[in-house]
C-alpha cells in the first residue's frame, strides 16, 4: 500500500515539476517570437502545473480515512478534481481559439518558423517521455488522478507534434517564396487545434459529473460484480451500483428468506472482486416480505 502511495505521488510530482518547466520556457519563447501557438502551448503548461499541485492535495484528501464527518470516506474528491481540471483545460481553449481567430481576422501572424522549430521539436521530445512515464504509472498503479494526468501530457504532445509539422509547413512556404501564405500558419494551427482538443476536457468533465451525481459504473467494473454475484447464488438484479473515486459503492438487496450470513457474503464478494482497480464498499439491505 505504502510502496503504490509512493509511486503516485513521484508521477504527481514529476508531472508538477515538468509542467513548470515546460511553461516557462514555453511562455517565454512565445513572447521572443510571437508565436500564439508556443504561447499557449505555454500557457496550457501552467495551467498543467496549478492542476498537478491540484491533483497532489487531492491525492492525500482522498487517502485519508473515513471519520464523523466523512463517514465514506473522500473519495468524491477525485471526480470533483477531475471535473474542475476538464474545465480549466476547456477554458484555456476557448481562449485560445478565439484569440488565433482574431488573429486570422487581423491578416494574420509572422512567426520566425526556424526558431519555433527548435521549441517544438524539443517540446514533444519532452511531453512524450513525460506522458509515457505517466501511463506506466496509471498501469502500475490504477488512479483516477494519474489517469486524468497522463491525458493532459497526451494533449500536450499532441499539441507539440501540430505544432512541429505546422511550422514545418511555415518554414517550407516561406523558403519557397510563399510568405503571404505563411503568415497565416500560426493561427491556423491554433483554431485546429483549439477546436479539437476542447472534446478532450468536455469529455473528462462529463464523466467526473457522472460519477458525483452517482451513475451507474462502466461495463467492465458490472460485469465483474455481476460475475461474483453469480458465484454465490445472486442475481445481477440484486445489487445497485456507483463509482465515486477510487471507491465502487455497492447495495445488495436479499430476500426476506434468504438464509445465509451476511458477513460470510460481503467477504465472498471481495476476494472475487479483489482484482479490480477499485476499493469495493458492500451495503446488504435485507427485503422484508
């Protein structure tokens, strides 16, 4: 237990520190070439940073043990981060998208497209082995907060990539006489990109939402539960079921009849649901006839 606590706060930190480190060089060679597309590669960066700091406090709230107050636990606090990341992240792009469309607007952007090469063909080297690290961390160690995590490096190194071929479109316009043309590659690539990535966060904050108002799990997590029930005489129909964090919350109904011991059945149920990446909390409600 302590060994997995570890590892996610090491892949939480790294992703903090290179988030610091890639917004501060990203901000800082967007301002020395006007270049809207590594500003806010940039600014996505520190935006990363504030939502790993985040994510690091919600993963001590959420270890924390269950109390008078908090009598299950806080584990709504995961989704809750979650949600708050998908949102920021979504902002961050509607900023930017109607910021490259002004642009668009204005005529367009000149950008030293050599300089910016060297950015981004170091920017994607850098957010790939950071968003590589992450998801063998998220395997090694299943975590909403990592998962969430490594979906933001994804985008960044995506966005990276965009951003290299982009200028290398510029750099080929602008050696072959095109200038009128390359001016135009900047903001371009910032309303392409902008608009495709905003289905990202929408998507995040969707499920997080999901989970807080206590939806019904993904199909992976019913059918294992529907696979234990059966192992000991119940039906699908019997248990009621929502994820909320590192937490599947589970009520099982039995009939009024029905004979066998509670306690022997709650510590049935977790050995055969001891595999999944989730903590399994039982609630048994006995049926009155």
């Amino acid at each position: 237990m302590f060994k997995s606590i570890a590892r996610e706060n090491t892949a939480l930190s790294l992703s903090a520190i290179a988030a610091g480190l890639f917004a501060l060089a990203g901000i800082t060679w967007g301002l020395w070439i006007d270049s809207l597309v590594i500003l806010f590669d940039g600014a996505y960066s520190l935006v990363s940073l504030l939502l790993s700091l985040l994510s690091l406090y919600a993963a001590r709230i959420v270890r924390r043990p269950a109390s008078k107050e908090y009598p299950f636990g806080r584990g709504a606090v995961e989704p809750l981060v979650i949600a708050v990341k998908g949102l920021v992240i979504a902002l961050v792009c509607v900023l930017s998208l109607a910021s490259a469309i002004a642009a668009l607007l204005e005529g367009g952007r000149a950008v030293s497209a050599d300089k910016a090469l060297v950015f981004a063909a170091v920017s994607v080297l850098g957010c790939a082995a950071v968003w590589v690290y992450l998801k063998w961390a998220e395997r090694r160690e299943s975590s909403g907060l990592l998962e969430a995590e490594q979906r933001q490096w994804f985008m960044d190194s995506v966005l990276s990539a965009a951003v290299v071929l982009g200028f290398a479109i510029a750099w080929w316009l602008e050696k072959n006489g095109l200038t009128a043309w390359a001016v135009y590659a900047d903001p371009v690539m910032m309303v392409v990109i902008s608009a495709y990535f905003i289905l990202v966060p929408v998507k995040m904050t969707v499920g997080a939402v999901r989970e807080l108002m206590l939806a019904a799990p993904p199909a992976e997590f019913a059918e294992e539960v529907h696979d234990a029930l059966s192992s000991v005489g119940l039906a699908p129909e019997q248990v009621k079921m929502a994820k909320v964090g590192p937490n599947l919350m589970m009520e099982i109904s039995l009939p009024a009849n029905w004979s066998g011991q509670s306690d022997r059945l709650k510590r049935s149920l977790l050995r055969h649901l001891s595999g999944l990446p989730v903590r399994p909390a039982i609630f048994i409600r006995s049926l009155i006839s």
